[in-house]
C-alpha cells in the first residue's frame, strides 16, 4: 500500500500538472488547498458512489447560507464551473487534491 501524501505535496503534485501559470487557476487552486486544509472547521468533503459534495458551513449569524455542491466527472454544481478553464473551479480542485492524498 503507497503512503498518503501531506496536503503539501499533494498541492506540489497537483501544480506540476495544471497551467498555473493562468492567475485564475493559481489563485482557485489556492482557494481549493485552503478548503482542504479547513475540512472540519467550516468545509467538509465527502465522497459519495458517483463523486464528491462539498459544503461550505454558513459564516451567516442571522441566516443560513450554508451551500453544498456536487463534483463529478471534473463538473462541479457552482456557478464558476461553466467560466472557469476547463471547469477548474475550486471545488473540483480541492476534490482533486483529495483524491492526492488518499
């Protein structure tokens, strides 16, 4: 059975792999290290049969604006998926670095 990595050499993995040289995707794959590197202080990522949700807890003190999105196949439910390069959104940048350290 190989090692799991450290997120940190998940995310040097993972950059050696995308353009991140494109801004967007470097500053999305910095938002996806930090949803990972927050799971259980308000993010949580669970894999399901067919893929990932991804919830983020509401910061809202007087409304719940808790949000889940659905990551399969590299498309994930949010808004920023369909502009994003080649669907690159946080989200399915920080179920990639999962899938990295498991």
């Amino acid at each position: 059975m190989a090692e799991s990595k450290t997120l940190a050499q998940a995310m040097m993995d993972l950059s050696a792999r995308l353009p991140i040289e494109d801004k967007n995707i470097s500053d999305r794959l910095n938002r996806a290290y930090d949803i990972v590197r927050l799971l259980g202080q308000g993010y949580s990522i669970t894999k399901k049969e067919n893929g990932y949700e991804v919830y983020k807890e509401s910061t809202s003190l007087l409304e719940d604006k808790s949000v889940y999105y659905w990551v399969e196949s590299g498309q994930c439910s949010c808004p920023d998926n369909s502009t994003a390069r080649a669907g690159l959104c946080k989200h399915v940048l920080a179920t990639m670095l999962m899938e990295e350290i498991t």
